[in-house]
C-alpha cells in the first residue's frame, strides 16, 4: 500500500497542476494588421452595339408569290403500294 501511495501521489499532483495552468488565462497574441487591396481606378468597359448586317429574307418573298409556287411545284408521282395486288 506504501508504494501505491508513493506512486499515485505524484501522479495526482502532476494531474492537478497540469490542470490548474490550463485554467490560466492565456496570452493573447496580436495578429499582424491585414492589409487592405489598393483599388486601382480602371476604366470600365463600355458596350458597343454592332449593327448586323441586312439579311434577306428570301422565303417570305417565295411562299407569298402564288406564280413562283406553281412554277416551283413539283410533279405529283402516285405510288403504287407493294402491299397489294397478287402475291
């Protein structure tokens, strides 16, 4: 029982003290001023409108011309179906 106590003891009071100091108020330590971006006066961009070019727009020209349709049209071909007849 001598040795126990002998032993636990000094591991009691290494317990309590490193619990003790960590209850100490710490040292706060300065962190180093942060440095503000310098804003460097840019121009801004401006937006330039490009005008497209005119393109022509051929079909309403075509579907609206009744003459240019019929002269267009092409041949009615009737089909004979393969699914009928003798076989």
């Amino acid at each position: 029982m001598a040795k126990t106590r002998a032993f636990l003891f000094p591991l009691f009071l290494a317990m309590l003290l490193t619990s003790i100091a960590g209850c100490t108020e710490s040292t706060a330590t300065e962190e180093p001023p942060t440095v503000e971006p310098v804003v460097v006066n840019t121009p801004v961009p401006t937006l330039v409108v490009l005008s497209e070019p005119e393109v022509q727009n051929n079909c309403l020209e075509c579907h609206t011309d009744k003459e240019r349709l019929v002269d267009n049209e092409k041949p009615i071909i009737e089909v004979i179906s393969e699914n009928e007849g003798a076989g």
